[in-house]
C-alpha cells in the first residue's frame, strides 16, 4: 500500500489534510487581514489633520462598524481555527482606548465625594430650527420640544440651530423660553436675518446670571458659530462653550442619492452623485479641523473653569474630538451608557453630540435622550466644580 508522503503513515497524512483550512476560510482569512490593516489605518485618523489627508477622516465614520466585523471574526475564528482570532484580537486591542468613546456599559448618577461647587444641570441640543421649515407639523414639533426642556429644567440650555422671530408672536421660542420656563438670563447670536424677522444661530439660556460674553469668529462660514458665556454658579463663575460646527451642507438631492445607493445604480449618477459627496465631505472635514483649532486656542487662555458642549459635527474617533479631548474631558465618557448616538440623519446612531470639560468640573448622570423631535438627540449630565 503507498504511502500519502514519504515517511508520513496514512493516518496522519489523512488528519493533516482535515486540518488545512477550506476555500471559505482562506476567503475569510484574507478579509480579516485586509480589515485588520483598514482599522490600523483607522487608529491615524484622530492624529492626522484633514487638510492634512483628508480621506482618514472617512474611516473614523467607520470605526463602530469595523468593531463589530471584527468581533464577528473573532467568533469565527474561535469555532474554526482559534488561533487565528488572535489578528482581529490583536488589532482591536491596539486601539482599545478608543472604545470607551463609542460605548459606555454603565452610567453614573450620583456625584462623586470630591464635589465642593453648585450642582447644576446642563443640556445641549440642536433643535433644528424648531422644525420651522415643515409646515404641517412645525408647532407640534416646537411643542414637542418646549415640553422635553419644561421636563428636564435644566440650569444651563445650549441650543444649536436656534430660531427667533421677532414679528410672530404665534412661534415664540426665546420669549417663551424667558417667559415661560424662567431662563432669565440668555447669551444669543445670530448669523442669518430674513425680511420676515427670522433670525438664525445660537443661543444658551441660564438660570443664573450671565456675567461675561462673546464668540469666537470662525470665518470661513459665518453660519458655523461658537459662543461663550461666563455663568455665576453661587460664588463661583464657569465659562461654557456652545458650539455648531462645519456640517456637510447635503441637500435634497444629496440624501435621495445616499438613500438610494445600490449595486444596479447607474454608473454615470453613481460617479457624479459620488463625486459631489466627497466634495462635500471634504470641505466639510477640512473646515472643521480649523474651527477647532481657534476654539481649542480660546480654551486655553480661559481664565475660568471650562465646560464646551455643541454640535461638533464630528465622531469621537475625529482629528476634532481629539483637540478637544486632549484638554477636556468626555461626560459620556465618565458617566454615559449604551452607544450614545445623537444623530437621526443619513449616519444614524452617530454621537456627534458632545459635552466635555476640564479637570476643575465633573460630570455625572449623563444621558442621550430618546425624543426625535429633531434630527438630533439631546445630551444632558450633571456638573459641579470639584
């Protein structure tokens, strides 16, 4: 009887070739070593500025996702060959800090002992306008709305894509705000006027005392704004940042084409309707790079404790999360659960909603609400000077 190979018995010929991996496996192999060196090059997007290289910043939108195929693999792997689950185990481990950023598995609500300031509650969202523009529903949304900030009583409001008209007493939103529920001290600023007195921009709402204001000029698009505003808390004063940044500008046609991207799209709209995009995302990426360098130079020459909250537009695993946390601390990230998503849009469950602050506060009870009465989610926690 011949032999499999020479000087290998026939029954160990036969269980090594049980062991060599079949076609499915060497094709799953091979992906994961593909997604191995993409979540590497993930791991560069944080340290490299877009107007840099820009096209990393892309992979930072993919980093949840690339979590999950990875954790897939590592299953895979474990049930064929374990051994080779070590790459997938491997690579997420390199970059393990960054996942506290995406997912939080417990929350904290009480304060820590080291609290001696005014506790005081602070929410932020963009409320988009209101829902101005949708003009069936628009009260029921601005309704909706007032009753969620009515519930929370919140001692500090940071609203993004703030809306006042100052002719129609009909949508009242700043006056409500001060009549209503009792912020009696406001920081607002505008950037788009209409003939209709409409305004349009960025206000904070307090319900202690504004003691010192003023913005900081981003002019590369006067719509993307920063204010801050120095806030009396009992006797102490705590400068807070209220922020929107650069956003892709998509428009209707825009999120038709990203909703409607498939394999059987045509090739000449899906080459131009792809090109647009990437325009978009580009400006986008590289304008906001150079916003948060002006804010992060504010913050640093703030003479009071600072907590920055806002729309940044950006996830945490960006070049501009980064130049903030490099000063500042996540309340997410301290006292958060789940994933903490804030965005509804064309990128849902994306936290592009922050608050942070620097080592004289801290944080607790940090929540993503549910309401989608925006397109955004609205983001709260407690903080108190240390």
């Amino acid at each position: 009887m011949a032999m499999a190979a020479a000087g290998t018995p026939p029954k160990q010929a036969t269980e090594r070739r049980r062991r060599r991996p079949g076609t499915i496996a060497r094709l799953v192999w091979w992906a994961n070593m593909a997604l191995a060196v993409l979540l590497l090059a993930t791991y560069l997007a944080p340290r490299t500025p877009p107007v840099v290289f820009w096209p990393l910043a892309l992979l930072a939108f993919a980093y949840p996702y690339q979590l999950v195929l990875h954790a897939a693999l590592i299953v895979f792997w474990a049930m064929v060959r374990w051994r080779r689950a070590w790459l997938s185990l491997a690579t997420v481990l390199i970059g393990w800090g960054h996942v506290g950023d995406h997912f939080q598995l417990f929350g904290r609500d009480e304060p820590p002992a080291t609290v001696t300031g005014t506790p005081v509650k602070l929410l932020s969202w963009n409320v988009r306008l209101f829902d101005l523009y949708n003009w069936t529903h628009n009260e029921e949304s601005r309704q909706a709305i007032f009753r969620k900030l009515e519930a929370e009583n919140a001692g500090i409001l940071c609203l993004q894509e703030f809306h006042e008209n100052t002719a129609d007493r009909t949508f009242r939103t700043k006056s409500a705000l001060v009549e209503d529920l009792g912020y009696a001290h406001h920081h607002d600023r505008y950037s788009q006027h209409t003939r209709e007195r409409h305004h349009f921009g960025i206000a904070t709402f307090s319900r202690h005392p504004i003691v010192g204001r003023g913005h900081i000029e981003l002019p590369e698009n006067p719509d993307n704004q920063c204010i801050w505003s120095d806030i009396a808390i009992g006797p102490d004063t705590v400068r807070v940042y209220n922020a929107h940044l650069a956003s892709y500008h998509f428009g209707d046609g825009d999120r038709a084409f990203i909703a409607g991207l498939s394999t059987d799209m045509d090739r000449t709209v899906l080459e131009q309707g792809g090109r647009r995009i990437l325009k978009l995302l580009r400006k986008a990426l590289r304008s906001r790079s150079r916003e948060i360098g002006s804010i992060v130079r504010h913050i640093r020459a703030s003479p009071h404790p600072v907590v920055y909250c806002g729309d940044l537009n950006d996830v945490p695993m960006s070049y501009s999360y980064r130049q903030l946390r490099l000063l500042l601390h996540d309340a997410f990230r301290g006292s958060g659960s789940g994933t903490g998503g804030t965005y509804i849009g064309e990128l849902p469950r994306m936290r592009i909603d922050h608050v942070l602050h620097d080592d004289r506060v801290t944080s607790w009870g940090f929540v993503t609400h549910p309401e989608e009465a925006s397109d955004h989610r609205a983001v709260s926690c407690w903080m108190a000077l240390r």
